[in-house]
C-alpha cells in the first residue's frame, strides 16, 4: 500500500486553513480609515466658520446703545454745567469762562400794560325845568358876566329856577371857577380902586372861596 504523502514541515498549505473573522466594529459602527496624506503634496486644513446665536447679538447690541447714550448724557450734562458763559472749541478741550465785569447787570423793564380808558358816563336824561336852568346859566356866562357857583345859583334862583333846578345846572356846565374869579376881579378893577386884600375880601363876599380870590386877584394883576 502506499502511504500518502505527508505535506513537509515549512510549506503547510493556507488553502485549507479556516480564515479568520473580521474584527468587530466599535460601539459607533464601523470605524473610518484614516486617508493618507498624498506624498509631496500639503495637505489643505479645513477652518469651520465661527457662528453667534442670535440672542448673543442682540445682547451686544443693548450693551453698545447703552454705553453711547451714557456718554451722550454725561457730555449734555457738562455742557449745561459750564453755562452760558463757557465756550468749548474744537481744538481746545479746555472750558474757557469769560471774566466777571464791573458793571451791574440791568434788570429786564417790565411792560408797560396800558390801562383801559374808562368808558364816558351816559349824560342823564334832562327835564324840562332842567333844561330851562341850563339854557338860563349859558345865557349869563355867554353874555359876559362873571360868577361865583353861589352867586350863579343865587341869579337863577332870582330868575324863578327852583334851587334844585339851578344847582343841577350850574353843575352841570363844569364851570371853571379859578377863571371866573379872575374875570370878576378884572370887572371891579375896571370900575372901582382896592387894595390887594380889599379885593380878596370882595370876590369871597361875592361866594368864591379864599384859593379862588387869591387866584383870581393875582391873575388880575394886583
């Protein structure tokens, strides 16, 4: 018989040996290869751009509008502290405040407010008798006679006017008396001789009061 031929101690056939299992993955799957760099040849590096959340931007915001109004308040205030009287150039940082004069500041003059005319009182409405005492007195003082308000109201009585009558009329004419003193005295100089106080005398008997014969008297020239 013979023997099959025993394979030799260094040369043992892989053909009939069991391969052996793939080793198993790792616990995220297979794991990737590694590429290798290709040599003579740089290898590019990949830069991952820098992204900001949204509310991270609009916090910097914030913070940056806060800071410029600050400041623009801090400056505002400083510029009303130096007043009027303190002038800051573009090339001076310095606050350059004018000097204090001698002279005293004026007061502002208050308005003159104007006052408001009074409005002219309604003339009252005359009677008959009224009219007729008025109309009597204009005629004496037209003429060229020259009364005192007694002497006046004691001639229109003398006509026949009531005393109430008569006194309302020669208020009424607002008569100038100190003139009529004086026309009084020119009569009885033009007439008659007196002395200074002889005359005064005579006006105040005539019913003008001592300041209306003195006036009328001087006026006369005496």
């Amino acid at each position: 018989m013979t023997q099959p031929n025993k394979p030799s101690g260094g040369n043992i056939s892989m053909t009939n040996q069991p391969t052996q299992p793939p080793p198993p993955p790792g616990p995220g799957g297979p794991q990737p290869v590694p590429r290798q760099p290709t040599p003579g040849k740089p290898q590019k590096r990949l830069y991952r751009p820098v992204t900001m959340p949204l509310w991270l931007l609009l916090v910097i915001a914030v913070v940056v509008w806060l800071m410029a109004s600050t400041v623009g308040r801090t400056m505002a205030k400083e510029d009303a502290a130096a007043g009027p009287g303190a002038t800051v150039t573009a090339t001076e940082t310095e606050t350059v405040t004018e000097e204090p004069t001698d002279e005293p500041t004026k007061a502002p003059e208050p308005k003159k407010t104007k006052k408001p005319e009074p409005e002219p009182e309604p003339e009252p409405t005359l009677t008959k008798a009224q009219e007729q005492a008025i109309g009597t007195a204009e005629d004496y003082l037209d003429g060229g006679q020259h009364f005192s308000r007694k002497g006046l109201i004691k001639q229109l009585k003398y006509e026949g006017h009531s005393t109430k009558a008569a006194t309302f009329a020669v208020d009424y004419l607002k008569i100038n008396w100190k003139k009529q003193a004086a026309g009084t005295a020119k009569d009885y100089l033009d007439d008659q001789h007196f002395s200074r106080s002889g005359l005064i005398n005579q006006l105040e008997y005539e019913g003008f009061t001592h300041a209306q014969a003195v006036y009328g008297v001087k006026k006369a020239g005496l």
